[in-house]
C-alpha cells in the first residue's frame, strides 16, 4: 500500500485513533484539545482518511466504529524516510551531525548513540 502525507489535521485525528484503536467520531472529538472542533469537521476528516485508505470502519446501525489500517509504526517511518530524503540526502551522518549541531547533545548522549550504532552493526552482521 501506498502511504500518503496527512494533514495537520488528519494526523491529529490518527494520533488519537492509534491510541484508542477504535472510536466513533464523539470519542474522537472528546480526545482533542479545546476549543473542541465541530462534529461536521471531524466527521470530513474521518472520510478523507478513509479514503486515503488509512482507516476503515465496522457499521453497528447508524454508529460507524472506525480504526486505524495503517499503524502508527508505518506512518513514523514513512515520515522519517520523507525527512531522510528531502532534508538529509538519505546521509544519517547529515542527520547526526545535525542533531549534534542543533540539539547541543551531550557527550554522554553522544557516547549512548555510538553504543546503540555498534549494537545495531552487531545485529546485522
């Protein structure tokens, strides 16, 4: 499948849905942050992610429970591959050297890193 970017939006409706793994469009609603957005609003965005094939739903009557199809774990590396790509030329020497340069990372994080980069090279070898 596919995956495509989300809206702002989009994303906040499947943060919430990865965290609850079902919900009709009141449970969302009721997970968001004031001022609470209308039921109109969310319940578009619901279909827009339904169509973009990232959620689907079980009807129970005239209730829609809707879940997540795409996992949170998906979408986290298609967002990190995209950034990869655009930001760092796929070079995670770049995005080290700018974490270290922006995020002014300690020498002890700095030393955790290069353990977890030598544990990682263990366990593909």
């Amino acid at each position: 499948m596919h995956i495509k970017e989300l809206t702002k939006a989009e994303e906040q409706v499947m943060q919430i849905l990865w965290q609850l793994k079902e919900a009709i469009v009141k449970d969302i609603i009721e997970e968001m942050p004031e001022p609470k957005p209308a039921y109109n609003t969310v319940s578009t965005v619901v279909r827009v992610l339904e169509g973009k094939g990232f959620i689907d739903h079980k009807a129970y009557g005239n209730s829609h429970v809707y879940f997540p199809l795409i996992s949170d774990a998906e979408y986290k590396k298609f967002t990190f591959d995209k950034m990869m790509k655009n930001y760092f030329s796929n070079s995670y020497q770049s995005l080290v050297s700018f974490i270290v340069d922006e995020k002014k990372i300690s020498v002890k994080e700095l030393d955790e890193l290069t353990s977890l980069i030598d544990k990682l090279k263990n366990e593909k070898q």
